[in-house]
C-alpha cells in the first residue's frame, strides 16, 4: 500500500497545483496523502482531490484516502501532530515549528512521549520536521548550517531510542528535500522524514520524490516521500462511496474486500508426537540454563506439553482457543516459555508483538522465552507452490479458512521482542533446528 507525505505549501487551493498534485497520485498509484500545510486559509474546507475523500484535518496537517477504502481513525493531538491508525499501523504526521529551535526541541519531546504511549505498537512518525538530523542534512552554501541545534538533534535521537525508529532516508551522502536560495547563498536540508519501527524496514521502501518540486509539473516546493507499506487496507462499504478510484481512472473494477475472520487456530498440526523444536528445547536448552518450570505458549493441542513433562519438568500449556482445552494459567514465574509457530501464522506485527508480551507476562525475570517460526525460504515456496494471495506482510494460506503465513527471521523476531520488552539472550546454545527459524530471548531483570 502506497502512502505519500509531502508539504505542500499552502498550494492545494490554486487549481493548476491541484491537478497536477492529483495528476502524480494517480500515476504513481498512492492510495493515502499524508499533507503538511496542504491550503490556507487553515479553517477552510479541505479542497476535493479527485478519487480522494478527506479524512481529517486542516490546513496544517491532512490525510486523504483513496475513495476505494475506509476511513482511518484520525485525531489531532495538537496543531503540529495528527495520528492516524492504518489497520495494525499507527502513524504520527508532524509539522514541527518552522521558526523556533526550543520549540522543535520540545515538541520532538513531546513526540518520544507519544511513540512510548504507543506501547510497542508499529510506528510511523512523518512529516516536515524543520531541522536537519545530522550536520550534513543542512548546508547554507558548502558550509554546515547553524540552523538546527545540537539540543534538537539530542531529542530526535530520543524520540528513535524510546520508540526503535529507523531515519529511512538516512543516506550517505544526504538526499536534500528542501532548497532554495538565501541571502545569495544556496540553502539545503533533509527535512522531510519517515521514521519507521525497525522491525518494518525489511518490508517497507521509501522514495525520496523530487520531481514533485522541481519538474515542469511541479506543485509545490518539498520532495515527496513514498512509503510502500506492508498493508491490505479494508475496501470501502458500497454506500460510502460516489465514485471509485478505478471509474475515474478506467482501470477496473475495484478490488473485492478482503476477508477478515482470521482464524490462526487452524494452522495447528495434529501431531502424535513432540515436535522436533520442542525436543531440541529439552535436549540442548534446559539443561545449560537450569529450566525447573516450562510454559508452552500457544500449545494447540497439547503434545509438547506432555513431551516437556515426559522430561520431567513442571510443564503447563495455554491456547487462547478454547476449543483446544488449554485455559490461561493463573501462575506466572516461569523459567522458560516456548512460543512454536505462533507468531509466523498471525496476520500482522502488531499481534506479533502483542504476543510476545504476553508471552513474556509468564516468564520470570531473567527467565528465557523462545521463539521458533517458519523461514521466509519456506513459506516463498509454499506461497508459489500453493498459490496464495499476498496479504499484509505474508500470505493467506486459504482465504476461505482465515489462515495466514508468514515466514520470520531470527532477526525479525528480535527487532518485535525488543518492542515487546524482552532482549537478545547472551551465551545461551543455538538450537540445531534446520529450515525453520529461532531465537532465545530473555525478560530483563526488573
């Protein structure tokens, strides 16, 4: 799914900037707008885009969707700010203070507090920051500019600390967004950013645009930002929409809505045995780290717990589907939780990483919690094989079921426990468990 966010500059009212703004939408086929300072006066009503409807907002900040989908949630914190929430992901667009540095200090502190009141869900922050990030991100003429202070670049160092943001467009040397001409001097900044949840960067391009402010089309005076987004966003009702997308364009009909009822239970494997990640817990894992207690977190029908058990360990299981007979435990304090193949078959990073926390809500502290999930390698060829329709991240392995795949690296897995507060373990033994993927965590000690 393809999102843009760009400053307009207060052009969105002038009808040749428009339909050249709407013009570059279609043929780059964004399906949401993402604007800073998109008309003036700020109270007006927003300007109609072809093919868009309005979702919020006012001549500071403004989201547009494309007619063919549903209406996000949207609000404004504060002037400068607007969240918006995209199925699993929310997003942050901002329009820092363009004219005080204490100003753009406090609120970048303002930000990291909203990324940390998140609590781990997925994160976007972006928008026309007004600084520059690093030295070499703002230049007036060959020379550093004195623009953006070292107390702005300290907080924007926080706000990507408290939230595990990655700066995407962080390239060497920098992609300028703004320049014109000062005093005679030619004055360039990178300024427009996408800061985005580590754990999304695999999945998610950024593109710097400037044709947008310097082509004959152009309409306003930033570089764009195009975001292709790992997500299937909800079609539109019939009735909220006039006309589609696609009858403007000639392009088709649209889409049918994707199927929602995810129903991750149905992936279980009904196995006579323990699986093999469940012995190579018991044959390489327990024993170095002492392991008295287990809990099998997601343990669908059971068979792992009872092999845990079999080895002598005080072992029990929870499956949140109540037909597979594994209530919530009420005890807590466990030495090891296992999550195996849970969080490769929920559908999007957000449950992941909600998973993963109340995994680790039964493990001690400094206790351990692994993960084993599906490759990438294995699901790519049961995805060609199969052929199942791409959704969010992965895959509908049977739409008709409500199933969903999707393969997970070990460094994936890493990047959401961080998110879900648990940490890389240091020194533990690696599990021999070809063609599927693990990692070994362990919960801080509080």
């Amino acid at each position: 799914m393809l999102l843009a966010s760009v400053n307009l500059n207060k052009r969105l009212g002038a009808s040749g900037a428009r339909a050249n703004f709407t013009t570059w939408l279609r043929e780059h086929g964004v399906k949401i707008v993402l604007a800073q300072e998109p008309f003036k006066p700020a109270d007006r009503t927003p300007p109609a885009l072809g093919g868009f409807a309005c979702a919020g907002g006012d001549g500071h900040l403004a989201i547009w969707v494309s007619e063919d989908l549903a209406p996000p949630v949207v609000s404004s914190p504060a002037p400068w700010v607007q969240r918006v929430e995209l199925e699993w992901l929310a997003i942050l667009q901002v329009h820092l203070d363009a004219y005080a540095s204490a100003s753009r200090a406090a609120q970048l502190a303002e930000l990291a507090a909203m990324a940390t009141a998140e609590k781990g869900r997925p994160l976007l922050v972006c928008g026309d920051f007004n600084l520059a990030p690093r030295p070499a991100d703002g230049l007036f003429g060959e020379a550093t500019s004195t623009f953006t202070t070292e107390a702005e670049r300290q907080a924007l160092k926080q706000l990507t600390r408290a939230a595990n943001l990655v700066d995407t467009t962080a390239d060497e040397p920098p992609v300028f967004t703004f320049e014109r001409i000062f005093n005679g001097k030619p004055s360039r900044f990178r300024c427009d950013l996408a800061l985005l949840s580590d754990h999304l960067t695999a999945t998610t391009t950024v593109t710097v645009d400037a044709s947008v402010r310097n082509s004959p089309a152009a309409f306003t005076d930033h570089s764009a930002l195009l975001i292709d987004l790992p997500l299937t966003l909800q079609a539109a009702e019939p009735d909220d929409v006039l006309f589609t997308l696609s009858e403007l364009t000639g392009d088709g009909p649209a889409a049918a809505p994707a199927k929602r009822d995810y129903q991750p239970h149905k992936t279980a494997m009904s196995r006579q045995g323990p699986s093999p990640a469940s012995r190579a817990v018991t044959e390489h894992l327990t024993g170095p780290l002492s392991v008295r207690s287990v809990l099998d977190h997601g343990c669908g029908r059971g068979a792992d717990v009872a092999h845990y058990r079999s080895a002598g360990l005080d072992a029990e299981g929870f499956d949140p589907h109540d037909d597979f007979g594994w209530p919530r435990p009420e005890r807590t304090g466990f030495d090891l939780v296992t999550s195996m193949f849970v969080l490769n078959v929920l559908p999007d990073p957000w449950q992941r990483i909600q998973a993963l926390k109340d995994a680790a809500s039964f493990a001690r502290p400094g206790g351990h919690v692994v993960v084993v999930t599906r490759s990438p390698e294995e699901i790519a060829k049961a995805a060609a094989d199969g052929g199942w329709s791409v959704h969010h991240d992965g895959f509908w392995s049977s739409q008709a079921k409500g199933t969903f795949q999707r393969g997970i690296t070990p460094g994936e897995i890493t990047a959401l426990a961080r998110q879900a507060g648990l940490q890389p373990a240091v020194g533990t033994p690696a599990l021999p468990l070809p063609g599927v993927c693990h990692a070994v965590l362990t919960k801080p000690m509080e």
